[in-house]
C-alpha cells in the first residue's frame, strides 16, 4: 500500500523503518535525501509533537512542509475529500493528515495520487508507536521484551499492540471492562502475533499485565472527543493511575512512557513521569527521527 493508514500497511517493513529512524539520530543518512519534496500537513486536530516533528522533519530531509488548518482550506466549509486530495496530490508529494474520523483519511488515501500518512485518528496513531519502539530498542538494545499499556484501549494504545505484534514483542493491555482496544484491532493483531510469537494479553487484572513488564505505557484518560465522558472516565480509571506502587509490579529496571500531553495527579503521578525510569522526553524527541524515516520511506524509494 502507498499511504500508512495503520501499523498494518507496513507490517513487515516495521523493523526497517525503526532502523532508519535510528540512522537518522545517529547522523548515518545522507544530507537532504527529499530536496524540494514537499508534504501538506493537515490538521483537524490541535498538535504539539506531530505537527513539530513532520514541519521540523521535512526541512531536515531538504522539503518542505505547509501546514494547513480546516480553517485555511476548502476543506473546513465543505469541499468533498475527493477534490482536496485530488487538488493537492497536483501541489505537494505525500500528505499528513491528522483528523476526527479514521474513516476520512482512509478516503483520502483512496482519492489522493500521493501517499497520505495518518498523523493520528480515533483508531489509530502509527507515528507514536514508530517513535516508541524506538525509544524501547534505544533503552533496552532489542525487542525480545513486554510492554504493558495501562488505561484506555483508544487509538495509541490500538497502534502500539499491532507494532508490538509485527515485532514478536509481548503486549499487555490493563484496562476497565468496556474500554479494551477494538475489536478488529485485537484480532488483526492476534493473527500477527501468530505469525511473530508475540503475546497478547487483554486484561483488567493490573498484576498480570504487568508481571515482567520491561516498560509501563499510559495515556490521558480523556483523550480529544471525548470530553462529554470526562466525569466517569475519571472515575472509571481512578483504579488505573500509574504511581510508585503500580510500577513495583513491574521489572526493576521497568522504563515509563507517555506519549504526552500527561496530566500529572490523573494518569500518572510526578514522581513517576518525572522519576528516574521516566523516558517521555526521549520519547518525545523520537517522534522526530520516526517521522523522517516514514517520509523517507514513502518519498525516497
């Protein structure tokens, strides 16, 4: 497929292309390799690390990225997706979308003539997992390990079982009855893991989640959309906070993770996200080299 609508579409490239964003961050790519490429970021969502990581990416890769609000395009007062897709794959060479509905993006990558990346939707957030298992090989040097996702089956941690899958890596979701990750996803990826050897464990049983967990993985509990729920997903999650005590049930050398925004005292306490196995920032800073490698990926070959 030539878009990256999910962790699937490039299932068994997954591992070339998180070794590209490790030869992006240690400097072993050529300079510019996307001279005068140029990539539309659209954005129906607000973003702090996506739109930083692709604008900043790009210029790196000697392109160029134009960053466009629903607000600025025809898109926002009703332009069907057709002719915008269709309008921009005559500008631009690949197009990043962040939006409201999986379902419009996937449109998009049927209407565009360019790739068309999915910069996060309400079912999946590729990018973020590229960066994770990144930050993962860098702190642990391989991916014969287990992640365990505290929380909400929402749209990180969706992407994060399936690159788990394509890795041969164990994944292990605690989450209150009612919020498992969706169902397709649980089994698309089973069916991987099949395949890789990878576990997968669905459960709301804290302790067996995260017996020999070699990272603790959490996410808001509120996520964008869902702000009408936002009273009983607090206290639906109260039980789910990550602190000093959940992280015991983990390995020792267990690593936090977050792909942020965090909100401390909610999902996690400060002195974990802000402790000595916290790795946010690296995490943070990956976003960056994993989305260099997703461009160079799509654009270069």
């Amino acid at each position: 497929m030539n878009s990256l609508l999910s962790v699937c579409d490039v299932k068994d490239d997954v591992l070339d292309i998180i070794k590209l964003a490790n030869d992006f961050k240690n400097g072993k790519i050529e300079k510019e390799p996307l001279k005068d490429q140029k990539l539309a970021m659209i954005f129906q969502k607000s973003s702090t690390r996506t739109r930083v990581s692709f604008e900043v990416g790009m210029y790196e890769l000697g392109g160029t990225a134009l960053f466009l609000s629903t607000n600025d395009i025809q898109l926002g007062r009703g332009e069907p997706i057709k002719d915008t897709a269709k309008v921009l794959s005559r500008f631009v060479d690949a197009i990043m979308i962040r939006a409201n509905k999986h379902e419009d993006v996937v449109e998009f990558a049927k209407e565009a003539d360019i790739p068309v990346i999915n910069g996060l939707t309400d079912i999946e957030h590729p990018c973020q997992a590229f960066a994770d298992m990144l930050t993962i090989y860098e702190h642990k040097g391989d991916f014969n390990r287990k992640l365990t996702f505290i929380g909400d089956g929402n749209n990180v941690s969706n992407s994060l079982l399936l690159i788990c899958a394509c890795l041969g890596m164990d994944f292990a979701i605690a989450c209150p009855k009612g919020y498992e990750p969706k169902e397709d996803i649980v089994r698309k990826g089973k069916e991987i893991a099949k395949k890789t050897g990878s576990e997968i464990i669905i459960t709301s049983d804290l302790k067996i989640a995260l017996k020999d967990a070699d990272a603790v993985y959490t996410d808001v509990w509120v996520s964008m959309g869902d702000e009408k729920e936002a009273e009983k997903r607090n206290n639906d999650f109260i039980k789910y906070q990550v602190n000093s005590n959940l992280m015991k049930l983990a390995k020792d050398d267990a690593i936090f993770m977050h792909c942020l925004p965090a909100i401390r005292g909610k999902e996690v306490t400060s002195d974990v996200i802000d402790g000595e196995q916290s790795v946010i920032y690296d995490e943070a800073e990956n976003r960056l080299h994993a989305q260099k490698a997703i461009l160079y990926y799509y654009l270069k070959k």
